[in-house]
C-alpha cells in the first residue's frame, strides 16, 4: 500500500508543528510551498476514473498538492483529537482501515474488521485518544455493533457493543466524552448481496445514546412510523452538543417528508420544516451533513438532486442553494462550505478526479 496523507482539513501551523517539517519536506518543492502558503488544508478521497482510489491533499484554493493510493474505495475519516493521527475507513461493505501519523513520512498502518464483520465507513475517537470507536455489520445476525480498537496498541480489536439498531452507519461523541450518539440506519445487508438492502418494508432506524462506560443504550430516537423508510445515515455536531442529523429515503422518493433534523444535548429531537421545493430538490436522498460554526449555518448536499442546500441552524430558514451535478462532499470553509462532486467540481474548479463522499475537518 502506498498510502500516506492526512485525510482531514488540517490549519496550517498545526501541520508544521505536528509533522516538524518532515512531511512538507517529502512533497515536490511546488507543492511544498503551495502548502506552506495556504492557511487551511484538505482533503478527500478520490476514483481517478481508470483504476485508482486515493486520497488528494489540497488548499484552501483547491488546489491539489498531492495524491496517495487507496487499495479500494474510502469513505469517512476521523483525526484523533490532537490532530495527529487520522483513519479513513473503507466504504461499506470495505473492511480495511488505514491509520495515518501526520508527524512521520512513514506509510500507515492498516487494520481489518474481523471476518464475520465489516465497516460502515465512519469512526470516532474516544476523548482521551486512547481507543477507536468503528461502525460495524455483524452480518451473520442482522445486528449493528461498534468494534472498539486500542489506538495504543497498533489498534488491536479488543471489544465491541451493540450500537442499539441495525445498519450504524455514522456517530458522535458528545461533550464530555462519556456518550455517543449513533445513526442507525436500520438497513439490513449482508455482503453475500453487496449493498442491496434486504429489509425495507420492516426498517427502524434510530439514533441510540450509549453510555461508553458500560455500553448501555441510554435511551433511542425513532422518527414517526410513517417515517420508518428514512435510514438515518449522517450526523454533524456543533459545540454546544447539538448534532444535525441526514436521511436517505428508502421509499418513495416523490413523498414529500422531512429529511433533516437535529437532537439537542438534553435529548430534544426537532425535525428540521424545510420548504417543499427543496425537499424536492433532493429526492429523498442527503449525502452529506456539516455544520459552520463561524456562520451559524448547516449544509445538507444532495448528489441524487445535484444540490446543496444551506440553512441557518437557530431558526431553520434556508439561506442558499448551490447547484452541483452529483455533489457530496463538505467541510466547513470561512462562513461558507467547500464542496465536492463526484463529476470532477472542487471548491468551484474542474478536476480530472471524481471526489467522494466526505471531506473531513481536523478538531480545534
């Protein structure tokens, strides 16, 4: 494998000081001075169209400053909270795992789900960085479990506990680090059958609250029953531990329903009233979820509907909409949001790569 870059949006003087110069010193000197000379980087996975995955550094700007080879598709990233590392997931039903140390030119290393198991593309870190926290399938059961992996220990599997549905698709933990809050996206597959899901007239997804000290469900959100086709896939937390919550719609897509929502910490569960036109505008299906903090705003993208909607998180009232074929990926950017599209649009330039699902952003 020949993997090596950050896979998050990383600020600048961080980079430089985690990586003490070592990983700007093995870029070509373009890149190298095109990175030390933006203020914030990113990146994200990418298909180059003929025979490679991988994962672009790039600039604020956009600009590319370096590829890295995948052996398959990826997914989500996670930084641990220092910033220094990072692990991208493969996509479902992937089962590899790349770890990444931001202050070392060295390849990373890679771990596997256990055979009777698979990813589903999302990780999280425990707050003190010590354990990794994965969304996985216990196919063979229809049951969904987080596998908990040693970060100390070139992340050993050392446990896992039920993620309280079926389908976990993303997660968060909350202030404190003591719960995490998991989407369920109560989508039964199986990898005999690829991603085909294998339960749509009897889906529940929920978002289940785990304690992380004993792996009690602390309690479960459930949409209303004629909701029950909203797989519950992606989630974005802002500050104050209020987490933006993204379906995809399993049913009818032409059936107007909200796709948005968020829970509070306190355990307030708000469907987000979008207009009907725009709701429209995304046919059932929201790809991704990132909240800005700077701009009090959150943004749904929609690359089943070629449209990435923002909307002001206090009152709900949507605040704009950008037209993209196929767009994804987003990361908050200033008081806007950078994205990404599967048709080769980055941050507003053409490319010859088709960018993939999420773009990641190092925690501050």
């Amino acid at each position: 494998m020949r993997i090596f870059a950050p896979t998050g949006l990383i600020e600048r003087r961080t980079l430089l000081k985690a990586a003490g110069g070592a990983f700007l010193a093995g870029l070509a000197p373009r890149a190298a001075a095109a990175l030390a000379d933006s203020d914030a980087v990113y990146a994200t996975a990418f298909f180059d169209g003929y025979k490679e995955y991988g994962i672009a550094l790039l600039t604020e700007t956009g600009e590319i400053v370096h590829r890295y080879v995948l052996p398959e598709r990826g997914h989500d990233s996670v930084f641990d909270p220092s910033g220094r590392r990072l692990v991208t997931f493969a996509r479902r039903p992937g089962t590899f795992a790349a770890v990444i140390d931001t202050a070392k030119n060295a390849p990373p290393l890679v771990f596997h789900a256990p055979e009777d198991r698979h990813f589903y593309g999302h990780g999280r870190f425990s707050a003190d960085a010590r354990l990794l926290y994965a969304t996985e399938n216990d196919f063979d059961n229809a049951r969904g479990v987080i596998g908990v992996y040693d970060a100390t220990d070139d992340f050993r599997r050392i446990g896992e506990f039920f993620s309280g549905g079926i389908g976990p698709h993303d997660m968060a933990v909350l202030p404190g680090g003591k719960t995490m809050l998991i989407a369920n996206g109560g989508l039964e597959t199986h990898p005999d059958y690829g991603r085909t899901v294998l339960n749509v007239a009897t889906m529940k997804p929920n978002l289940a609250l785990v304690d992380l000290a004993t792996s009690d469900v602390l309690a479960v959100h459930e949409l209303p029953q004629h909701m029950h086709k909203l797989s519950i896939r992606h989630l974005s937390m802002t500050a104050d531990g209020t987490v933006w919550f993204a379906t995809q719609n399993q049913g009818d897509i032409h059936e107007i329903m909200p796709l948005a929502g968020s829970v509070s910490l306190d355990g307030e569960l708000r469907l987000l009233d979008m207009p009907d036109e725009d709701l429209r505008a995304m046919r059932g299906y929201i790809g991704s979820v990132v909240a800005n903090e700077a701009a009090g705003s959150v943004v749904f993208t929609s690359p089943q509907g070629n449209v990435a909607i923002e909307v002001e998180q206090a009152s709900g009232t949507v605040l704009a909409r950008h037209e993209l074929a196929d767009v994804c990926g987003a990361a908050a950017k200033g008081r806007g949001f950078f994205l990404s599209s599967g048709k080769g649009m980055l941050d507003g330039r053409k490319t010859r790569l088709a960018w993939d699902n999420h773009i990641v952003r190092r925690p501050v």
